[in-house]
C-alpha cells in the first residue's frame, strides 16, 4: 500500500474548525497509509492536544521577525518546514 503524506502549514489566525476538518477527512482516505504533519507557526501552539487525540505529527514554531508587536509569518518557510520532514513516497501540500 502506498504511504501518502499530507502537510497542513498553519499559521496566526488560522481557521482552526476547518484544519480539524480537513485533518479528519484525509485521516478517512481509503487505498492509501495516510500521515498527517501539520507545521504551525505561532505565538503558542493551538493543537497539542489535537495531535495526540487525532494522532497527527505537529511541529510548532514561535515567530522569529515582529512588525513592532505583532508577529509577522513566513508561511513558505513553514511549508517548506514540513516538506522536510516527510518520508514517504507521495506528498499532498494543502
């Protein structure tokens, strides 16, 4: 069976009802061994408890650059963040 990786990159504001869902959805994919590695760059990470429950790999980040106080993201640096991390035959960048 084919291994698939899909990497969610989330970062600030995120949708966070929608990354569940999707997270949820290709959990469910049949024909394929499905892993999951969500990249998230933020003030505090917001899925700790998600990941264990849901059993997906989280990398979390704290922003490294501010515009005065607030947090400016690198969302390709988060991607490429869990790109790296991947070890499987195929790969689903959401």
């Amino acid at each position: 069976m084919n291994k698939v990786t899909v990497t969610f990159s989330v970062y600030g504001s995120f949708d966070y009802r929608r990354l569940i869902t999707s997270i949820k959805s290709a959990k469910r994919q049949k024909g394929c061994d499905v892993d999951i590695i969500v990249s998230e760059q933020n003030e505090k990470s917001r899925l700790e408890e998600e990941s264990k429950i849901l059993d997906f790999k989280l990398y979390w980040d704290e922003p490294k650059y501010f515009y005065g106080s607030k947090p400016v993201y690198n969302p390709g640096e988060i991607r490429n963040k869990a790109v790296s991390r991947v070890e499987s035959e195929f790969v689903y960048l959401n």
